[in-house]
C-alpha cells in the first residue's frame, strides 16, 4: 500500500500507538476514549486519503487528519495540565505534531500543484 511508505504516515501511527500506550492505565474512560480517538484519526485518514483516487478527496481526508492533529495536540495539553499526562512526554509528542502538520501541508501542497499541471 502506497500510504505506509510516507513519512508522515509512519510517524503519525508511531504518535496513535504512543497515545494508547500512555493512556493505558487511565481510569478517565471519556478522556481516554478522546484521546486515542483523536490519534488513531490522523494515520487512519492519511492512509484513506491516499489510497482515494479524485485529488478532491485525498486533499479532503489530509484536512481531516491535520484537524485531528490539532484535536489531538489541544487534548495532549490538557492532559499536561491536569495531571493526566507526563509534561515531557507531551513536549515530545507535540515536537512531533508540528513536524506531521508540516509534512501535511506540505502534501496536501505537492497534490495541489500536481493537479493544477494537469
């Protein structure tokens, strides 16, 4: 499958499991369930973006990902602040967000102008 090549596949997966792996323990059933929800949405949608054929939906489907990044960096900050969550684990998975926001704008970039040459 083309989608497990790219990068930023692979280091949004990485984030999803680190997620689920560090909210194992949670007894915030809601928090967790939002949490692990919003990370496992990143990869989930990159991958159905790319496996999409109209450009139109693979753009739509980066979108959703990189919305659900940012859910899912506003909750790591929460999560911080109220105890919930290691604030060095949530600096580095936040590092981390902002390098797969980059890398999807600038995928989302590289399909734009590939279908505006056609």
């Amino acid at each position: 499958m083309k989608f497990q090549k790219l990068e930023v596949w692979q280091l949004s997966y990485q984030l999803s499991s680190s997620i689920y792996l560090a909210t194992k323990d949670l007894r915030d059933w809601g928090f967790k369930d939002q949490i692990t929800r919003s990370g496992l949405s990143i990869p989930s949608n990159i991958a159905e973006g790319i496996e999409r054929q109209g450009i139109k939906e693979q753009i739509q489907f980066l979108y959703i990902a990189k919305a659900s990044l940012a859910e899912l960096m506003t909750q790591l900050m929460i999560g911080r602040d109220i105890g919930y969550l290691d604030a060095s684990f949530v600096d580095e998975k936040l590092q981390i967000a902002e390098r797969i926001s980059g890398m999807l704008a600038g995928l989302i970039k590289s399909i734009k102008e590939r279908n505006s040459e056609r």
